[in-house]
C-alpha cells in the first residue's frame, strides 16, 4: 500500500503569538515551530497502516526552508520518503494554492490513501484536504475517527452532529484526521537520529510545472488583510445575595449590561 501525508509546519500554540506590524501576518522570531497536531494523527495512522498492510508512507511539506526540521520529524516517526516544496513563489499560498501545489506534486507518485490533517491549527480553514481531493478527482472523507482497510476498500467513520457516519468507498482516496484517530508516537532517539541523514527531495513551482500566476500570493484568491490580538478580557463580578435575588440579579445583568439575553 502506497501512503502519502500532507503536513503543515505551524507555530507551537502554546507560544505567544504576536501580529507582524502590518498586521497581515505574526512575528516569526523567537517562535518554535512544529508539526500541525492533526497532521500527526494523520502520519500515525499511515504508519499503522503500513505496518498492517506494508507498503510505503511519503511525507510531503510545503513550507520555507525552516520547515525541513517537521519532515525530519516525520522520518523519526517512521515515513519512508521526504518530499519538500521549497521555493520563494509558494511564499503567500492561500489553502487553494497550497492545495494546488500538492496536487501537483503527489500526481507523479504511486498512491493508495491520502492522508491530510482535518485543519491547521495557524488558520483553521480546514480546507486543503476536500480541495486537494477535488483536484485529484478522488473521494474524500473529513474528519475521520476510525479507519479499516480491505479488499480494496477503505470503511471510516466520521463524528457528525447527528452521530457517527460509516462509509465505505474504493481506493484510493483522500482522508483527512480528527483528534482522537490515534496516539502519536513518540520517536525514538535512535530514529530522529537517522531521520538526520534521510535523504530529501526538494521541489519548486517549475519542477511541479507551475507557473508563478498559479501559486503564491499571485495564485491565491484570498489573503490576511488583518492579524490583532483578542481584546482584554475585563475581571469578573461576584454577586453577594440570597439565592432568589442572586437570580434576579443575575438575569438583569445578562439582560442590560452583557445583552446576552
């Protein structure tokens, strides 16, 4: 079976994010990047599958040159081959020319299965795998919390608000990973030793034959106009009263001063 992974390198949430002064994008310095979270889920159960049904998984980033620390990341877990997309015009990709990019690249490799994580955690679009698995021409599954693999066909489940959704369909296809998929596993230091040393593909919009009005900025029909720090949250109010007043007192300040109800 023959895998392939999309992932993202995105700022680790639990730093302070800060608006670049022209606010259409953050202050890059002093910030760790790492693997987007759902795009682990993703590369976890890749290597689950390849395990169970052998074959190879392909990881594939497109970022600045900084993000070959998250593909290395991703041969320490297990990924058999590293593809990065490594070039000053996909510099501004919105998630459609993001998306563009990867099909491109992933349309000259053997496949099975698709993975993508359901979104990013920079801009929670959640939109790069459907769009991927629309310009592929394939079948796609969002938000994936099961999987099982057989005869050809992939049977998933996915969590919607009426319940749990089973489908089944024929490979190859494209899944995206919810939180929950999986536990990702930790690598070893042995493995993010030799992740080191994996060799690395590096491809530009030319060698995707891409032209600069496809991607980037120039190829991407949205953009950030504005990045600003939510608001400074005022402190609480304790209401001292016996319980029916509290109540009313409550209710009255939901009404005129919060006008939440």
């Amino acid at each position: 079976m023959e895998i392939i992974v999309c992932i993202k390198q995105v700022p680790d949430t639990a730093a302070e994010i800060v608006p670049s002064p022209d606010g259409a994008g953050i202050r890059s310095e002093g910030i760790p990047w790492v693997m987007n979270p759902y795009d682990e889920y993703a590369l976890e159960e890749a290597l689950r599958m390849k395990e169970a049904h052998g074959g190879t998984v392909t990881a594939i980033c497109l970022g600045p040159e900084g993000a070959e620390a998250t593909l290395r990341t991703g041969a320490a877990m297990g990924a058999d081959a590293l593809i990065h997309l490594c070039d000053p015009a996909f510099e501004g990709s919105d998630p459609h020319a993001a998306a563009k990019a990867l099909a491109a690249a992933i349309k000259g490799l053997p496949y099975d299965v698709i993975w993508c994580g359901k979104m990013a955690v920079d801009d929670y679009s959640g939109y790069v795998g459907t769009a991927l698995a629309e310009l592929l021409a394939l079948p796609h599954v969002s938000a994936v919390v099961k999987v099982e693999v057989s005869d050809g066909k992939v049977c998933v489940q996915r969590e919607t608000e009426a319940g749990t959704a089973h489908l089944q369909m024929p490979l190859p296809v494209v899944l995206t990973a919810e939180k929950g998929l999986n536990e990702p596993r930790y690598p070893k230091a042995i493995d993010i030793m030799k992740a080191k040393r994996k060799e690395l593909q590096t491809k530009t919009a030319a060698d995707l034959g891409l032209g600069a009005g496809e991607v980037g900025a120039a190829g991407s029909a949205t953009r950030v106009t504005k990045l600003e720090k939510p608001a400074e949250r005022g402190g609480g109010r304790v209401i001292e009263a016996p319980a029916a007043e509290a109540v009313q007192q409550l209710v009255a300040a939901l009404q005129q001063e919060a006008k939440v109800l």
